[in-house]
C-alpha cells in the first residue's frame, strides 16, 4: 500500500508538473499575442504621422518594452507613465541627440543615467518605478537602429519619439485592460506582494543595488569606449549586449549564464538569418510581415530562455537591414563579433568589480522565503496569507536556470550544487501553502523552519535541513487532511 500510495503521489506530482508547464507555455503565447496585437496598430498610427520605418521600428520595441515592464497594469500605473514618459522621452531625444553628434559627451550622460535608474532602488517601491521610467526611453535608444527620417512628416521631427511613445501606451493599456477583463490573461497586480524591507536587508557593503549600478556604470563607459574605437557607427550593438547581460544581476554565475545564452542565440539567428539572405534586399510589405513573426516568435518562447529571443531578432535584424540600405550579409557577422565582446565584458565586469558570488545570492532568497514561511505559520500573526511566501519562491525561481545549468556542468566533481537547495525548498511549495490555507500552525512545522533558518549559516547543512523541512510539511499536511482521504494505517 506504501508503494501504491508512493506511485500515486509521484504520478500527480508529473501531472501537476506537465499541467504547470502547459498552463505556463499557453500564458507566454497569449501574452506574445497582446503584445504584437499592440505593436501593430501603434506601428500603423506611428507610419501615419512619421513616413518611413524608422517611427515603425520605434513603436514595436516600444510596444514590447512597455508589456514586459508592466507599467501600465494599473489605473496609477498609466497615469504616472502618461505624465512622466513624455518628460524622460525628450530626455532621450537629446541623448539620442548627442550619442550621434558629440559621441563622448552623449555616452557619459547615458552611463549615469542607467547608474541613476539603478541605484534608486534602494529607495522602495516608488523610487523603483521611477528608475524604470528612467531607463526605459535609454534601453529603447539602444534596441532601436538609427534610421533617418525622410522629410514630409506630418509633425516636427523633434516631437515623434513623444507622439509614440503616447500611442505605445495607450494601445498597450486598452489591449491588455481588454484581455484581462475577458480572461484571455489572468489579472494580476502590477504592485506584487513585497518582502518587507527588514526580510531584504543585505549584508553587503555596499548594499545590491549599490554595487549593480557602479557594475553597471563601469561596463557600459568600457563598452561605449571599445565601441567608439573599433566599431564606429555600430557601437551601439556592443554596449546592447553588456547591458543585457550585466542587467537584472542575480550574481557572477547568472551573468555568466546569459552570456552564453545570447551568444548561442545571436549565433543560431545569424546562420539562419545567411540561410534566408535572398531576402535581404527587399523592403515590401512581406518583409515587414516577416519581422514581425520574427518578433512573435521571440516573445513567445523567450520563457523557454533567452537564447530564443536572441535568435529571432538577429532574424529581424537582418530582415531590417533591406530598408536601411546596408549589407545585410557583412551586417550580421559584425553584430556578432560585437556581441562576443559586449558579453565578455559583461562577465569580466561582474566577476572582478564588486562581484556577488551566485550562492550568496540563492542563501539571501532561501533566507527571505524561510522568514515569510516562519510568519505565515506563526499563531500570533493573524490573519495568514501565503502571498509573501510565494513571492519569496517566485525570486528564489529567477536564480534557479543558471545554477542549474552549472550542477550540469560540474555534478561529476562537485559534491555541493545550490541548484539542489532550490529543487528542495521548491518542494515544499505546495504542502507549506496547503497548511497556510487550513490555518494551522503545528509546532513540529515551525522547529522545522527555525531549523532550516539556522541551517543557511552553514551550506553543507542547507540541503538536509530543507528535505527535513520538506517531509515535516508533508507529515503535517497528512495529519491535518480530510480523515476520508487519508489511507488507513497499514496492519
């Protein structure tokens, strides 16, 4: 009967796996959907008042940009971005301005604006969003490809980044309040459940964000540096590439990891992008239809890793090279030599200024998880939720690809592997939010926390203690379970 019940409980726990990772491929593919939904008829209404491709090429990555930082999922949301992304977005102009016509100067404004977008985030919720209202329009001058605007539009030149960026957001904003009012998306807050700052404090000195945007800062003036030196016009692909890579750091380990992700992607794009040359010099209407497959596609399984988006804009890339004019086939090779540099950068820079070792970074989100965990759980603390402790697991989820990608690589020579801690601690999602949501708060469970908290001062203990953990939760659930439902005892 222990075996029946073992092979019952494996089999739901697969089945419970595959529906999660259905459940999660469907909601990137409706969300891909919205957003090109989006991109197109801010793209038309962009042509309309600004003949030529470059205004188009503006509203997509605009339109793509504004979904993924979900600034527009609230009424205050839109608000605060219709307001302030006018005023940042004639900030950029003039950047945009100068990295063109005085190089030197336009680089050092662009690098202390990204540091200051960065270290606002020490600041709380609202100095976050501040900072990516900040770096939103500079992010965008770097995806987007210079292309000049052929006189005859219908306003002043100097005003059409404004006029698109107004019509990003609003398409955007109606679309996504359409698809989440029908339930084609699930509605979510923009505002997710925080850890309280006390959880979040780090021992760093200085402090994360801190030490991301002097990263940050240092990466960008040596990229811009190397750019402006060996790659003339094209320096903005190198400087692209060690800002992504260096962006979002979660440690040296996970820069690393998106290093070899969007090399490998670039890669892959670009030999299929050759394969496709023959359409290359085209510039008609199927060309721009299939850019934006390209683009679909990329959102769509960019979930799945990044590698894929890197391959199919490098397809889009190439496909775009037809209107600017230029060699598509001479193109593609230097955006991949610079794209190599751009992501050693990324890594040599996260790895010798103020580095931040990955498994730091996994015991400081084991850590916040456990304290959410041991709240939730205690009976002083009414009434329990178990919102804090899944957004502490949902951060402890963001570290886990690179990890897991070095236990691959190093599991025949390395006893110890963090990406075990985080299977362990994943593990006990389920039974620890099931004894949430009965509102029980057995004493055995607890030790079993506090065990585990005390546990993270020593690594090779984590894993043991989080399995503990883990078969503690499991027991309570059982116990507490509908009696009808329990299998009888055996003999």
């Amino acid at each position: 009967m222990m075996d029946n019940d073992l092979s019952h409980a494996l089999t739901r726990k697969s089945a419970s796996s595959d529906i999660t990772y259905a459940g999660s491929r469907l909601r990137s593919l409706r969300e891909a959907s919205i957003t090109m939904l989006s991109a197109i008829p801010t793209l038309l209404s962009a042509l309309l008042i600004a003949p030529g491709i470059g205004a188009g090429v503006l509203a997509v990555v605009l339109c793509i940009s504004l979904s993924r930082s979900h600034l527009d999922r609230d009424r205050r949301g839109r608000i605060e971005a219709a307001i302030a992304l006018p005023i940042v977005g004639l900030v950029a102009v003039g950047v945009g301005s100068l990295l063109q016509h005085s190089r030197w100067i336009g680089a050092i404004v662009f690098v202390t604006g990204m540091f200051v977008s960065i270290w606002l985030r020490r600041f709380g919720p609202m100095a976050q969003r501040a900072g990516s209202l900040i770096a939103l329009p500079f992010v965008v001058l770097l995806t987007t490809p210079y292309i000049p605007a052929p006189p005859g539009g219908a306003i002043p030149a100097m005003i059409v980044p404004i006029v698109v960026v107004l019509l990003a957001l609003l398409w955007v904003s109606m679309l996504h309040t359409l698809a989440e009012r029908s339930g084609f998306l699930p509605t979510q807050p923009v505002r997710k459940t925080a850890i309280p700052a006390k959880k979040i404090e780090s021992m760093l000195r200085p402090i994360a964000s801190t030490r991301m945007a002097i990263q940050m800062a240092v990466a960008l003036a040596l990229s811009f540096a190397i750019g402006y030196v060996c790659f003339a016009d094209h320096w903005a692909w190198i400087v692209l590439t060690t800002f992504i890579v260096i962006s979002e750091n979660r440690g040296r380990l996970d820069v690393a990891y998106k290093s070899v992700l969007r090399v490998l992607g670039a890669a892959a794009g670009t030999i299929l992008a050759l394969s496709l040359s023959h359409r290359f010099g085209s510039h008609d209407t199927m060309t721009i239809v299939l850019i934006l497959v390209a683009v679909f596609f990329g959102l769509w399984l960019r979930p799945l890793g990044y590698a894929w988006w890197a391959l199919f804009v490098t397809l889009a890339l190439a496909l775009l090279q037809g209107f600017v004019g230029a060699s598509a086939v001479s193109i593609l090779w230097l955006r991949m030599e610079e794209i190599v540099i751009g992501a050693v950068i990324g890594v040599a820079i996260s790895w010798f200024v103020l580095p931040v070792r990955s498994s730091a970074v996994l015991r400081r989100r084991i850590a916040d998880a456990l304290a959410c965990l041991s709240d939730a759980l205690d009976p002083a603390n009414s009434p329990r939720a178990p919102d804090l402790f899944i957004a502490a697991i949902d951060s402890v989820e963001h570290v886990a690809p690179a990890l897991r990608a070095s236990r691959m690589l190093t599991k025949h020579f390395r006893s110890l592997q963090p990406a075990d801690w985080i299977d362990a601690l994943l593990a006990c999602r389920n039974p620890a939010i099931a004894l949430i949501g009965k509102n029980a708060t057995p004493a055995n469970a607890r030790r079993a926390v506090a065990a585990a908290r005390k546990a993270l001062r020593e690594p090779a203990e984590i894993l043991s203690a989080l399995q503990d953990l883990h078969a503690t939760l499991m027991a309570c659930v059982a116990a507490h379970a509908d009696p009808a439902s329990v299998p009888p005892p055996i003999g």
